[in-house]
C-alpha cells in the first residue's frame, strides 16, 4: 500500500508543480475559453490543464516502474501509458483547431486499437475477438464521457480522484498490480489538478485533459472488469456518473427528436445548478453520492453481490426520476439554443467558471 501512496503523492505534486506553466503555454497557445451567449463563466481562461496532466502521469509512471511487485504487468503499464500520449495529442489538436468530429472520432479509435494491440490482457466474456472490440469501444465511451460531464468548475477532476480510489481499494483486493498503479496515478493527478479548477476555475482541463482522463477511467474499466462477475459490476457502479450522464443526453435528444450530437443544456450537472444556481452545492451533491457508490462497490467482495447491485440499482432510478422531476426531458424553450456537437469537450467546457 506505501507504495501506491507514493506513486499518488507522485502524481499529485508533479501535476502541482507543473500547472503554472501548462497555463503559460495554454495563453502562449491561444488555448482559451472564452466567456459567450452559452456559457456562464466571466473570464477568459486557459484550458490547457490536459499538459500538466500528462506530465504528472508520466512522472508517476516511472516511479510504477520501479515497483518488484510489476514483474509481468509492463506491457499493461506501457499500454495505456502510450494511449495517453495519443489521446493527449488528440485532444490538444482539437483545443487548438477544433478537428472534425468525424476526424476526432477516427483519432480516438486509433487510440484505442493501439491500445488494445499492446495489451491484449482484457477478459470480460471470455471471447477474445469480442473482448477486443469491447475494449476498443470502452476506451472511446469512457474519454467522451468524461468529456461529456466536464461542464462545472472541479466536478470532473473531483469525480474522478474519488472513482479512483475506489478502483485502488478493488485493484488492491484483486492483486492486479497494473490497476493499482493507473488508480493511485489517476487519482493523484486528479486530486493536483483540482487545486486550479475548484470554482472559481483558474484552469480547465480542455480536450487534451478530458479525453486522457477518461480514456484511463474506461481502461481501469476493462483492467477490473477482467477479474470476474462481482468486479465488473464494481466497475459499472464506479463510473454510474458517466453511464447515467452519456445515457440520459442520447435518450434525451432522441426522445425531443434532435440530433443526439447536437449539444444542450440539460446535463445532469446543469438541470441541478439550474436548481441550487451553486457550483459549489451540485460539486457537493454528486461528490457525496460517488463517495457512496464507492463503498457500493467495495462492498461487492464483502456481501452478497445482489445487494449492492440492488442498492446502486434504486440510486440510479431515484437519480432519474430527479432529472425527470427537474425537467431534463420537458420540450426546450423556443429560444434554447444548443451546444457545439457533442465528441468536442466545448460541449462541456461552457459552464467552466461558475462561481459558488
């Protein structure tokens, strides 16, 4: 366990000790985001946060390669390790020029065969051939994801320092070596990252950040997935947030018959800072329910496993029937306007800057 705390405390001050000059190079850049009709922050701010990201994984990657316990895990290490560097390249080039979307998606699937060809260690069916592509296609859903709900100053980064370390805890358990390293890396960098995106925001994470977050969400995903029955479902309980947020924007675009890649602003995040009108009270609410789904998920190995599947299961329903209720799937304004298309991190990048 030390040495997993080294490897986030790694992590952490490395992603520190490098976001001032992520910011630099973010104005040097022209990585902005700037104040518009459809966002609610007030200033222009960098969001280059993705460079001090990737610095911190790298640092802390090199210490995980010291550790005795790796032995055999190098490959599943370096696999990802490489995918950040394609998604961080992918993400960074739509900050500058906003890539097509049809050119962004190619990039990202590019990421995660190359992925996938490296490590050839995913297990979920049993299927080699299928699991390929499962791992392909959770690789791409979990980086858009967290793209999708980066839309509120410190809710991204905050969500997936505590889903990390909920995937430390079960890799822990599992003896997966490599899971534990991504975990305590990704939570590290996250937990960095926050001290500069806690609102008010001095610093998004942009595409380059998002996208590389994500990316690893989806692979600690398949990493614990490939453990059995009770630590798949772990892992969906861990990411709920991502799955309920990804799943209600599709559903709701196709229910009001618009464009599912079509942007709006009626993301979970949103419907409750409509409510409370605080970054501060909804980064609470859904910070607090993914402490709870952590210990749902920890308690897979510990209970029978239908009760906290049954216990996350009512969460998600209640959740819902919350969005319902706040009227995430009432007929928009005649003078709602939507949001850039959603494989681009600006669909999510608009409510950056909200003040508490």
């Amino acid at each position: 366990m030390l040495n997993y705390l080294i490897v986030l405390i790694t992590a952490l001050v490395a992603t520190l000790l490098f976001l001032p000059l992520a910011m630099i190079m973010g104005r040097r850049m022209g990585i902005w985001d700037h104040p518009d009709e459809l966002g609610m922050h007030h200033n222009s701010t960098p969001r280059s946060g993705g460079i001090a990201m990737v610095f911190g994984i790298w640092v802390a990657l090199e210490v995980c390669w010291m550790l005795p316990q790796l032995e055999m895990g190098g490959r599943q290490l370096a696999a990802m390790g490489i995918g950040s560097l394609g998604l961080f390249v992918i993400g960074l080039l739509d900050d500058l020029s906003e890539i097509k979307p049809h050119v962004k998606a190619i990039g990202l699937a590019a990421a995660g065969l190359a992925i996938m060809l490296v490590s050839r260690h995913i297990n979920l069916t049993g299927y080699e051939r299928l699991d390929f592509v499962l791992g392909i296609f959770v690789l791409i859903a979990g980086a858009n994801a967290l793209n999708f709900l980066d839309g509120l100053d410190g809710l991204a980064s905050g969500l997936t320092a505590i889903a990390s370390l909920g995937f430390l805890g079960l890799g822990l358990l599992a003896g997966d070596v490599v899971l534990a390293c991504w975990a305590a890396i990704l939570a590290g960098v996250a937990l960095g990252f926050c001290s500069r995106n806690f609102p008010p925001a001095s610093i998004f994470m942009g595409d380059s950040g998002s996208l590389v977050l994500g990316g690893i969400l989806g692979w600690m995903f398949l990493l614990l997935g490939s453990h059995g029955p009770s630590y798949l479902a772990a892992a969906f309980i861990l990411l709920s947030w991502l799955i309920i947020d990804t799943g209600l924007a599709i559903i709701r675009r196709a229910f009001l018959h618009h464009d599912i890649f079509t942007g709006d602003r009626r993301h979970v995040y949103d419907m409750m800072y409509q409510k409370y009108h605080s970054a501060w009270k909804v980064n609470g609410i859904m910070y607090s329910i993914q402490v709870i789904l952590v210990m749902l998920a920890l308690s897979t190995r510990g209970v029978s496993l239908w009760i906290p599947l049954a216990l996350a299961a009512a969460l998600w329903l209640a959740i819902i029937g919350w969005m319902i209720k706040l009227g995430m799937f009432a007929p928009p304004d005649p003078g709602e306007q939507g949001r850039p298309a959603l494989p681009e991190v600006e669909d999510m990048d608009l409510d950056k800057g909200m003040d508490g």
